[in-house]
C-alpha cells in the first residue's frame, strides 16, 4: 500500500534501516505461523528472544549492557514493524526491554545490571513485570504485596496477576510494600517460594503468555532491592517507557489491518464490482487510512519530543490513548470490510482486533488515560 502522506519520509536512513530489518524478520519468521500460534494460544519465546537479541531490539533504547543505545524513534518503529506481525510478538519485546530492562538500568545496583542485562540483551535470559494484581489493577498503591526485613534479608509475600512472560522468566522486576514505601525487587524465578502458573482460556492476545506470580515467604538477599527508586514513581516509570511503545506498536496493527482491507477491497466482487468500487467501501478505507496516518503523526511527534528529552507523562497519555482507540476502530473496520472471512484466522485481522482489545486494558485502561487527560485540561483530579 502506498505511503500516500510520505510520512517515513521523516526517518533517517538509520530508522528506515531499522524498520526494513525488523520488517524482514517479522515477514520471514513470524507472519507465516502467527496464526497458528494464535489458535494454539503459544508463543515461540526461547526460539524468538535470541533472534531478537541478535537483531539489536531488545532493550534497544538502552545504552550500555550490550542494549543497541538507539534513540526513541528508532525504537518506535520498530515496535510499530513487530506490532504489523503480532501484539504478542511487541507485548514480549516491551515487556522484556521497557517493563524488566529499564528498570533494572534505570534504577539498580551495578552487580544487578551485570548480571542481567547483558543477558537479558541478548535474549538469553527473560525478565518480567509484576505490578498488577488480583485485587489492584489500576490503583497500584494500593498493592498488597509485601516485603519485610528478617536482619539483612527480605521475606516477599504475596500475588501478581495477569503478568506477561511470568511463566517463562528467568528474572522477575517485582514491585512490593516495604515498611519505607513501594520497592522494586530483581527476583530469579528459581527461587525457592515463586510460582508463576498460566493464565488460560484468554481470546486476546493468545500468542503471548500470561501468568500470575505467587510469592510464598520469598526470601531475598539485600542486593535484590533496586536501590534507586522507592515510591510508585519507580513503576510508573517503567510505563511511561512501555506505554510510548505501544503508542507506536498499534499504528503497525492498524496498518496491518488496513492492507489486508484494501487488498481484500480490490479482489472480492460483489453484484459484478469488487467491493473497493462501492462508496461505503472507499468511505470506510479513507477514513481508516486517515486514522492510521493521524496516529503516525501522534507517534512520531512523541518520538521526537522523546529524543529533545521533553515527553511527559500526559502526552504519553495522550498518546496511549489516541493511538490505540484509533487501531481498535480500524480494525473492526476491517473485519467488516472482509465479511465472513473477517473471522478467519486466515486473515490477521480478527487476530489484531482481539489483541486491541488488550492492549486497551493494559498499561492503563483508556478511562484511566482519559482521566490523566482531564486532569491535564482542568487541573482536577478525578480519580477518585
Ligand atoms: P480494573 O482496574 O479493575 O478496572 C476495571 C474497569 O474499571 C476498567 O474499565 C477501568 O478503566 C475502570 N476503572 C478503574 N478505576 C477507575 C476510575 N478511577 N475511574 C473510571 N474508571 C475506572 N500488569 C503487569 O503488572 N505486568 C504485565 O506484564 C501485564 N501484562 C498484561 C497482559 C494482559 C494480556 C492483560 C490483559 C493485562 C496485563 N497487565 C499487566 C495488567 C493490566 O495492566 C491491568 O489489567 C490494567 O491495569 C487494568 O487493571 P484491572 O484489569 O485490574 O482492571
């Protein structure tokens, strides 16, 4: 499909080089069997992670470790390439580079980063992100997880929910009550009192695990604290750098969507005229395109606010917000362009329109983003 508004015109050679490597590899080795794993509710991620690693994209706004150092738009484009394959496929690379990575650079000791990152770089060791909970999604200071001090040690209690990668981690980013506020704790899932048992029976997002953590008089070493942060700052952090992935993750999805529409639009006749010559068809294409290239603008606008280093949470927000309405919109547009095929796993785009349905909830629910957003206009909290 044409790049009607030439928007990646704006790409260096270095972003454009980016975007034609990931493209490859989510062309070679991902679209053809994503369906499958989406059926079969797998996801590949020991066979992955290394190709990933080799491919530069994990922890790939980080500097240092072995992560590729590249700037902010760089790596919005490529969550926007691995997104086009799956939101599973992104979800993995956000959770392991922005939600367990980050964290660990931003805010660890130097014998934490150099035991995982350049691992966990490299695709060779798994990180997760435990935040939410069965009881506190979208209040997390209201967690209950706990963490006690026994002398030099800590003793971790308590559960996670609905936690990307859990089951397949090595290392697990754990953010917990402490008596002095909310801590975050670098957790090897061999240790003695973690479980991490599958999330089933999911219809959104199937090629990606999902888990809970369960936390049974954990005990820890001091070193496992992050010592840099304490206060849900320390989380929140973490997804801001998340969140403006997937302001970028879903423009891939949308556009993904939309080719598969405009393709099936030109082939499938109808009343002896392919379905594309029909003005509610063409209405239906335009004002999908002109959502996806809407929410381009949005991303790129933040990827370059990123790399002047002003991004702010509410922009963010914003974005998160904008970005991910707009996807979920054009893929049920899709799926209505497509008739009956639109339900097939045939086609990528009941599969993206499910994942959509995730990536709405996660990383801040859309009424949650709204209220940031309000808050932002009025100055009122409406939170609670
Ligand atoms: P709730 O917070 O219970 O919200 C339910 C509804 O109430 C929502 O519509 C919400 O917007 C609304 N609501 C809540 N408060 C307000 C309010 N003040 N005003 C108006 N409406 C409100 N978490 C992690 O920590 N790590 C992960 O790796 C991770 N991966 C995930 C993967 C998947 C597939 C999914 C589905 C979730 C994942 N999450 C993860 C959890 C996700 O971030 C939470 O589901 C999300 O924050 C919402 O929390 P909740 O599900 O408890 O919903």
């Amino acid at each position: 499909m044409d790049d009607l508004l030439r928007l990646d015109d704006r790409l260096t050679a270095d972003q454009r080089l980016i975007r034609d490597t990931v493209k490859s590899f989510v062309s070679d080795r991902v679209l053809p069997h994503v369906g499958d794993w989406f059926e079969e509710a797998t996801f590949p991620a020991r066979e992955l992670a290394p190709v990933l690693g080799s491919l530069g994209v994990l922890g790939m706004h980080l500097e240092g470790y072995g992560c590729a150092g590249t700037d902010a738009v760089s790596y919005g484009v490529a969550c926007r390439e691995l997104e086009a394959g799956d939101s599973g496929l992104r979800s993995f690379v956000s959770v392991q580079g922005s939600l367990a990575m980050f964290p660990i650079w931003r805010y660890g000791s130097d014998e934490q980063k150099q035991e995982w990152l350049p691992r966990m770089a490299a695709g060779e060791a798994i990180g997760c992100f435990g935040l939410t909970e069965p009881d506190h999604g979208s209040d997390p200071a209201n967690m209950r997880t706990y963490a006690k001090k026994d002398g030099s040690d800590w003793i971790l209690n308590g559960a996670k929910m609905w936690i990307t990668n859990g089951s397949i981690a090595d290392v697990a980013v754990v953010w917990a009550q402490t008596d002095e506020g909310i801590r975050g704790f670098v957790v090897p899932t061999s240790t003695p009192g973690f479980s991490a048992p599958e999330i089933h029976k999911k219809l959104s997002l199937r090629a990606s695990v999902t888990s809970s953590l369960y936390f049974d008089d954990l005990r820890l070493p001091a070193s496992a604290a992050l010592p840099g942060v304490t206060g849900l700052k320390g989380p929140l952090s973490c997804l801001s750098e998340a969140r403006y992935g997937i302001v970028w993750g879903v423009v891939g999805a949308a556009r993904a969507c939309l080719e598969a529409a405009v393709d099936y639009a030109k082939t499938r006749v109808q009343f002896d005229k392919p379905i594309g010559a029909f003005q509610l068809t063409q209405e239906k294409l335009a004002w999908m395109y002109v959502g996806a290239a809407q929410a381009q603008l949005t991303a790129l606008h933040l990827g370059e606010l990123k790399d002047a280093g002003h991004l702010e949470p509410r922009q963010i927000s914003f974005g998160k917000l904008a970005n991910v309405r707009a996807a979920l919109d054009i893929a049920r547009q899709a799926r209505s362009i497509l008739g009956g095929n639109g339900i097939t796993l045939e086609y990528p785009v009941i599969r993206h329109m499910n994942n959509l349905e995730s990536v709405l909830t996660y990383e801040g629910t859309q009424e949650i983003h709204t209220l940031v957003l309000g808050e932002a206009l009025t100055g009122l909290a409406a939170y609670r």
